[in-house]
C-alpha cells in the first residue's frame, strides 16, 4: 500500500513568518507531522515566490512572498513535491520563479508547474515510490503568473495539453496526479464548467483531480474510480485579524493506493491560523461536525441542476462588483456601487447583451486578451 499526502496552499507570512525563518517545524504542524511523516509522498501547494530580492510587479491583487529560509521547514515536514502552478508564483517577476526553483532543489524538494519558460513550466513530474510510478500534472488558471514561451511563470491550464501529455503519460504510469488551481475564491461547490473539466481529466485517465485556491474546504466526489477534489483550503496561510471557519478550516487528501492502481481517499481535517498560528487536528467532536457538513455539501453536487443554481446565486452577489471593473471604478465607487447600484444607469439591455457576446465568445476573448496585453 502506497500512502499520498495532499496538502493546500502554504504562505509563510504574518503570524507564521517567524517560525518559517526560525526552522520551527513542531510548532507549525504540530500533531499533522504524524500524517506527513509516514506518508510515501507529501505534495503542497506553496503560494508564493521564495524571495531573494524583492522585484514585485504590476499586476491586480495582492503581492505575496517568502524568505529564502522558509523551505527547510518544509522538508523537516517530509514534505518532498511542492506544487508551484498557482496564480502568485510570478509576483516576484521570473527571478522570484527560478529563485523559488534553486531554493527547493537544494533542500532536497522537487517542484512542478511552473519554470523558466512554458516547456520547463509544462513538465510531468515522475515520481516513484518502492512500487509505483507515480505522475504529477499541475496546471493553474489563466491570471498573472502566467509562463509563455520565452518568459518564466506557472503551467496555463491548456486542455489540448493536457489530453496530449496524459495519454502519453498512462503508457508507463502506474497512477497520475492532476493538481488544479483553480475556482472562485471563498466558495466550496464547484463551478459548473470546473466540475465538467474535472470529470473529464479522470475520463482521460487521471485517477485524483485536486482543485487548490478556494481558500476554503470545498466538496469533493469520487467519479469512474477517480477521486475530485473542490478545494482543501488553506494549509498554512494567516490573514490575520481574519478568523472565521472559511479561512481557518482545511483538510488534507490521504490517497491509499494498491498495487494495481486502485486507490481509496481519507480526509483529514484540521484547523490552522486561527487564535493560534501553524496548522492542527481538529477535536474529535469538531472534526467529526466538519466531516458531517462536508459530506452534505458533497452530496448536493451530484445533482447537476443544483451545481447550476447555487453558482448563479453565488454570483449574482458580484454584479455590481463586476460592472464596476468593467467601467473601470477605483475601490471606494466599486463599494458605493454594491451598495447603491448606481451602473444600472450605464448599461441599457443592449449594452449588456454585448457586453455578455464579447465575454462569451472564445474569438472576442483572445482579440481582448491580445489587445490588453500590448496596451501601454
């Protein structure tokens, strides 16, 4: 029997920066060092660049990284893969992503999903353990962190790669890994469009589909022997004064796996940066709770008409937040426009049905996608 360890997203800042830098591996994974240190691999997802020299770029949203003597709390974890396909990894520019690469290679910790370039970002990670050949794919959503041909950054998510690289992959691969950042933030159900692409990664052949960068522990569902997850939430990630279960509440993926291929998932919850920092067991009484919300919240995805309805009305909560991008409102209108409305005003019908044509059709997209990558 072969024992996987999965793990969500790591951000060695705040609270927890500390005892990164100070090496203190006990008091960041406390009672979780028993599940990594007996498994015969342990992936994690880190989300940011390892910094040498602080190089931010432009981009929206939050600019994250971490010192370079961070990592050896990692390896002391027996942490041995670390997932870097995410859509902070190049907020350092492509220094932070090759920094983040050298500093891992010499602690002894393999990487995948981003490089230098889009080939070396794009790389399968091959990975045995005393009986099996295991194959790691990761992929990230398109944002700012994005590798192209001649630029470093993570592995775009590109489903004609993927059914290339993956049917090759099966040839001589005992089992494969697909790790996906991807998803709305906060939200624990998956997308409509993300559950399809999910299903059809196992279709294809990949045994576990984990979807990371919720930043909450989302429903998971075991479809054609394969194993989905909607997201883990974060490992070790502090947003202090932020406490709530959303952010603090996560679990790790526990893949046990036979000879022949077939595997069985645990789930391990914990609970992490909340009135304390590093990441713990839950009680038996909460975890026995968060497990009974979490197979709820994973029943109801069956139902594809109630994947469709709950992710209409999650993101009917947005239409001002959105309108107010699209016309280019700095933050103090984008929140009087939640509150007051005021862009209704703006947008007649016709304006939204071609707003809503643009968005939605794949040649209008690249045009704009092209055209705002050139703009000065």
């Amino acid at each position: 029997m072969t024992i996987i360890l999965i793990g969500g997203d790591i951000c060695p800042i705040r609270r927890n920066y500390k005892s990164f830098v100070e090496g203190n591996t006990s008091i960041l994974f406390n009672d979780l060092l028993i599940p990594f240190s007996t498994a015969d691999l342990s992936i994690v997802n880190l989300e940011c660049p390892i910094v040498k020299e602080v190089s931010p770029i432009s981009k929206s949203g939050p600019i994250l990284g971490a010192d370079i003597q961070s990592m050896q709390v990692l390896k002391d974890a027996n942490i041995q893969v670390i997932n870097l396909a995410n859509n902070h990894i190049l907020d350092h520019g492509p220094m932070g992503v090759e920094n983040t690469i050298s500093v891992c290679k010499k602690v002894g910790i393999s990487t995948v999903g981003a490089g230098k370039n889009l080939d070396q970002a794009g790389e399968i990670l091959q990975y045995r353990t005393s009986n099996l050949k295991i194959g790691i794919m990761a992929y990230a959503e398109h944002e700012c962190s994005i590798a192209s041909k001649t630029s470093a950054g993570a592995n775009p998510l590109n489903l004609m790669d993927y059914i290339k690289k993956i049917r090759q992959l099966k040839k001589n691969t005992d089992y494969i890994i697909v790790l996906l950042h991807a998803g709305k933030e906060h939200y624990p159900y998956p997308p409509p469009q993300l559950q399809q692409l999910c299903r059809f990664m196992i279709e294809e052949g990949a045994n576990a589909v984990i979807c990371q960068h919720s930043h909450c522990a989302g429903a998971y569902e075991d479809y054609h022997d394969g194993h989905i997850i909607y997201g883990q939430g974060n490992l070790i990630f502090d947003a202090y004064p932020r406490i709530d279960n959303l952010w603090c509440h996560g679990y790790l993926v526990k893949l046990c796996i036979s000879g022949n291929g077939k595997s069985n998932m645990e789930i391990v919850p914990f609970v992490q940066s909340d009135n304390q920092i590093g990441a713990r067991r839950m009680s038996k009484e909460n975890e026995s709770i968060f497990l009974s919300e979490l197979g709820e919240k994973s029943a109801k995805i069956k139902d594809i008409d109630f994947v469709e309805k709950e992710w209409e009305s999650f993101c009917k909560q947005f239409r001002y937040t959105y309108s107010s991008i699209f016309r280019g409102h700095n933050r103090l209108f984008r929140f009087l426009n939640r509150l007051f409305h005021f862009s209704d005003l703006f947008y007649t019908k016709h304006d939204q049905l071609v707003l809503q044509n643009i968005v939605r059709c794949e040649s209008h997209r690249e045009a704009i996608i092209a055209m705002l990558s050139t703009a000065k």
